[in-house]
C-alpha cells in the first residue's frame, strides 16, 4: 500500500531530477550564447540562426489593407488585417480546426489544398463580390517550421517540427506550393512574405512598442526571434548587396528548440530521454523535448506510468483494464492537463484533478494520487518556465540589452497558471536581480503578452516588404 511519506520520498526524488538550480541556468545561458554564435557562423551549428530579411524596424506608421495565414500546430487561422498608423490597427479573423491526421498525411497536396479552402472561404465571406478587378491581397504566410530564406517572400523548409511530419515538403520552397493552390482557386492573393510566428510577434509588438526587442513562442514549440547586425552574421558576408552595411539590422528567427542538440548542458532526466528515443526524430531538438506543449504531457505519463509499475499508484487498476491501457497512451495528454492541474484552487480535494482523471484516463484519483499529480504537475511546468527563457538570456546577453521587453505568445505561456511568475523568476536567478533586491515588477527584462503577432505581425512584415520593393 501507499503511505503518504513513501509517495513524497519519491516526488523528492524526481523532484531533484527536475531541478534547475540558478548556477545551472548561468551554465546553460553560457552554452546558448556560443550556440546562438556558432549558429550564425559560416560553418553553422546546431540553431539555425534563420536570417529572416526583415530590415527594418517597425515603427508603428505603417499603413494598409493585408491578409495574413498561421498555420500552428493545431489551427489554421486566417486574419484581415487593417494597419492603421499611428500604432492602431484593426483584424478580422476565423480559425479553422486543422483535420485529424493533417499533420502526417502523406500527400502534401492535402495541405497545400487544405489551406488554399480556408483562404478561399474566409476571402468570400469578407468580398462576397470579389475585389476590384486587378487587384491583388498581398498575403503574409507566417509558417512556424524552420525555413531557410533568401529573400522575405521564399522558405524552404529545413525539417518539420511540432509533430508535423508530411513528405515531399522538406527541402521545397513552400510559397509556390501554396502560390499554386491559390491560383488554382484563381483567388486574387500574393503571398509577399513568409514569417515565422516569432518574428510576427516581435515585429507586431514593436509596432505599438519600440523598447520590445524579442519575440517569443511557448507553445507546441519554443522558440525566439531578435535583431542582429549584419555584420555578425558571418554565413552571410558575400551574399548582400553591396549598399547593406555591417550595421544594418536583420531580424533572426533563431530555432532554438534545437539548442543542445549535442546534451551538453541541458540536465536531462530519464524521461526525456524516454520521450527522445521513442520521438520520430531522436537526437533532434532537445530544448524543445523538455519545454514546450507537446511534450509536457507525455512527460507527466511517462513518470505515472514508471510509478503504476512500481505499484505506487492506481493499484485498483489491473494492468489489462481500459484505464491502464489509455494510461499507456503515448501522447494521450497535453499540457493543458497539468496547467488544469495547477488551475486547481481546492487543495483539499482537488475535485478539479479528480475531473480532469476521470475524462482522459476514467481513472478515480485517490487523495494521495491527486495530491501527487499536483506535485508532478509543478515540478514539470515549473521546469519549462525555469530552462525556456534561457533563451531570452542568450540573446540578451549576446546582444548586451539590459532592460526591454520580449513579447510572448502561445498557449503555454498564455494559459498555464503561474508560468509568466516561474519565467520572470527563472530570469532573475540568470541576471542576479535577487540579490540586487529588485522587485519583480522592475526587473529590467519584461515577459509581456505579444500584441497578435501571426496576424499583426504578418501583416506590418508584408507592408515593410512592400515598402522595400
Ligand atoms: P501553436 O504553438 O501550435 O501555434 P498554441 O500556442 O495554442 O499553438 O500551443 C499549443 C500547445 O499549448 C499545445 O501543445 C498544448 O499542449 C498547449 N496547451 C493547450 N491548452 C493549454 C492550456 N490550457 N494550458 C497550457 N497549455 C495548453
């Protein structure tokens, strides 16, 4: 049976496997930058340091009519956007639910097809009658997948990410395939940039606030976008034009989901190295394998599964019952099950942790069970709040900003309890801001909600894109 200090000595221990003390993160934060540099390196490394070919800051007078695609992890979101001047805009927007098996289909057509249905929908629900005859919606495609570009309107894809996994599309150049779709459809769309959804949400926050100097993602994946100098971007040096000087910005997707690729410095548990090898991809993104949506979840599953089998938990449940086998489950669990976990306000009787077992596992959580899934819940958000900024704190540091703000979207951030406090107190241990006792209100570097970048973003990127041809 279990008694309560049997179940705490064991939430120690992984406890202690979780843990990311403050020397730590200064350790990793170390390691990133010299990955961050390598990365922009003519040899390269292990983050791709995407040169994004956005130029030039925003600064909130762009002006015009755009149309702006996301394609996320989850959902396809279309969005007219209005920029106003004057740092003001206005969107109008629809999402539609990525079909099941979208992520891995095996014709690529599907997707391309799928996409150009979504434009073709949301463009007549807006024109009923068309547009004036010539005319062209210049379209910003903000795809989320590591691309390499040439110039702003091109991405070939590197590799997919965030359980995408669809052939024929790595190594192509995607704005074609998609061109082709929307001609097919004859819609009267261009697409005139392709972003990143991390460079669309520094662009689209700079546009209403010039001291933001990263976007940021915390949801299916992690990741960050800055501005860097020409000329410390080495891989590109005979590649520019010669009137863009070594003081030019260019805006840099980093895809820093693949720091430590090599695990060097990252303290990896058992279980991420469980959710490594069983991935598609082992040996790939490793930061983001202990940070980000997709996988926290599994990573929750994976240590009550090690604890079934040690039969610390759900005793009542014999290995062949329905409740076992959904527990055995890879994926079964997002990440909003443990944010809903620590949503719970009654730490009584967390009836919010007893819902939450009860509809994904139809497993009845005894009070020790729940208090446990509370406990696990905390020390794997708390986790990937603590190692995720360690992205802000490379760039940072790179590019010696003490004080800015770094504008973050995604599920993860946005909805998961306690997750702005844990990254805000993750930086502070980083910078040394405790022992300067500074208040978290002041601390110089802000986490703050982006402004919508894959719309917004999409839309000031297409209008600067516009503004250069
Ligand atoms: P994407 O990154 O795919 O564009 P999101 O930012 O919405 O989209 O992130 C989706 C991820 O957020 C999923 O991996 C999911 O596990 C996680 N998520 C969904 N709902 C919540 C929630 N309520 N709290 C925390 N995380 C959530």
């Amino acid at each position: 049976t279990i008694t309560s200090q049997h179940l705490s000595d064991r939430v120690l221990e992984i406890q202690d496997a979780f843990e990311v003390s403050p020397t730590k993160l200064k350790q990793i934060v170390a390691h990133f930058v010299e990955e961050l540099k390598k990365g922009l390196s003519a040899k390269g490394g292990n983050i791709p340091m995407i040169p994004v070919w956005v130029m030039d800051y925003p600064n909130g007078t762009e002006t015009g009519d755009y149309l702006a695609i996301d394609l996320g992890g989850t959902n396809l979101r279309v969005v007219l956007v209005h920029l106003l001047g004057g740092q003001k805009f206005e969107t109008e927007q629809e999402k539609y639910h990525l079909p099941k098996g979208m992520r891995t289909t095996r014709n690529r057509d599907e997707l391309f097809e799928f996409i150009a249905d979504c434009l073709e929908k949301f463009f007549y629900k807006l024109h009923p009658n068309g547009i004036e005859k010539g005319a062209l919606l210049p379209l910003g495609f903000t795809f989320s997948y590591p691309a390499s570009q040439t110039r702003i309107d091109t991405g070939v894809l590197q590799r997919w990410t965030k359980g995408f996994d669809i052939p024929n599309v790595e190594g192509e150049d995607v704005v074609p395939l998609l061109m082709d779709k929307i001609n097919e459809k004859k819609l009267p769309i261009k697409v005139v940039a392709l972003i990143n959804d991390t460079a669309g949400a520094l662009v689209a926050s700079r546009y209403t606030d010039p001291t933001t100097e990263m976007g940021l993602i915390f949801g299916t994946g992690v990741n960050g976008a800055y501005y860097d100098r020409v000329g410390n971007i080495e891989k590109l040096k005979g590649k520019l034009l010669p009137d863009i000087t070594d003081d030019s910005p260019m805006l840099i997707n980093c895809e820093y989901g693949s720091f430590d690729n090599e695990h060097e410095s990252l303290p990896r548990t058992k279980y991420d190295i469980l959710i490594d090898e069983q991935s598609p991809r082992p040996g790939q993104q490793a930061f983001e394998k202990m940070t980000a949506g997709y996988y926290l979840g599994e990573l929750i599953r994976l240590i009550l599964v090690e604890l079934y089998e040690e039969k610390q938990v759900f005793q009542k449940y014999s290995k062949d019952s329905e409740q076992i086998k959904l527990l055995y489950t890879p994926y079964l669990l997002d990440t909003s099950f443990l944010a809903e976990i620590e949503g719970d306000q009654d730490l009584e009787n967390f009836p919010e942790v007893v819902r939450l077992f009860q509809e994904f596992l139809k497993i009845e959580p005894t009070l020790d069970e729940r208090r446990l899934s509370r406990a696990l819940s905390e020390i794997i958000g708390n986790r990937s709040a603590r190692l995720s900024v360690c992205g802000i704190g490379a760039a940072c540091t790179k590019m010696n900003i003490k004080k800015c703000h770094c504008a973050a979207d995604g599920s993860v951030f946005h909805k998961y309890p306690k997750f702005p406090e844990r990254a805000a107190d993750s930086l502070a241990d980083i910078f040394g801001w405790k022992e300067e006792n500074i208040h978290p209100r002041n601390y110089p570097i802000q986490i703050v909600p982006s402004q919508d970048g894959s719309g917004v973003g999409a839309a000031v990127i297409a209008a600067l894109a516009h503004a250069r041809q």
